[in-house]
C-alpha cells in the first residue's frame, strides 16, 4: 500500500519523503523495556506499531495487526478545557 484516503478525503501516503512526517511509530512499555539494553534501532523498528496522523483532519490510522492488514481508525474529538480533577496521586510530595 502506497497510498490511502482519510474519511476527510485527505490522500494519506505512506511511502516517498524519509523521514515520512505523518509516519509514526508506537511502542509498548513492555516492548521497549525488553529492548532498552540491547535493542538495535532495527529491533525497535519492528517491535513498533505503524500509524499516520492525516495532517488535515488529525485521525489516525493505526497498524495493529501490520502493514498488510486493514488499519483501525481513531477520530479526534473537540478539544475542551481538560481539567485533571480526581487524580489521585500515589505517591504524594512530602
């Protein structure tokens, strides 16, 4: 897959330009923990999840299950004033 459209119509591509701007790659702590000491930048690479950010409408498309598979899509919602009330700190400042 070279390329694919956004449901705001945006062509998302996913080849051409290196580093690829809206290319990122996520990786699980458990993942990177296991990688942390002896990893290769190659080994990070393919422990990672593939998504891409759609520069004009922020929806990302998430590789779960790899590239060659259906992606999942994840819509912005409208931002608000976030107010972190009701967290609970565990391990308070003394």
């Amino acid at each position: 897959m070279a390329k694919f459209r956004c449901v705001c119509g945006q062509l998302i591509s996913t080849s051409g330009e290196i580093p690829n701007p809206i290319e990122w790659h996520c990786i699980s702590d458990v993942n990177l923990g296991r990688l942390v000491d002896d990893g290769t930048a190659d080994d990070v690479y393919h422990a990672s999840t593939i998504f891409y950010r759609c520069p004009a409408s922020d929806h990302l498309w998430v590789f779960w299950d790899g590239i060659d598979k259906s992606p999942s899509l994840y819509s912005p919602t409208p931002k608000t004033n976030f107010e972190p009330e009701g967290i609970i700190e565990e391990h308070p400042e003394s």
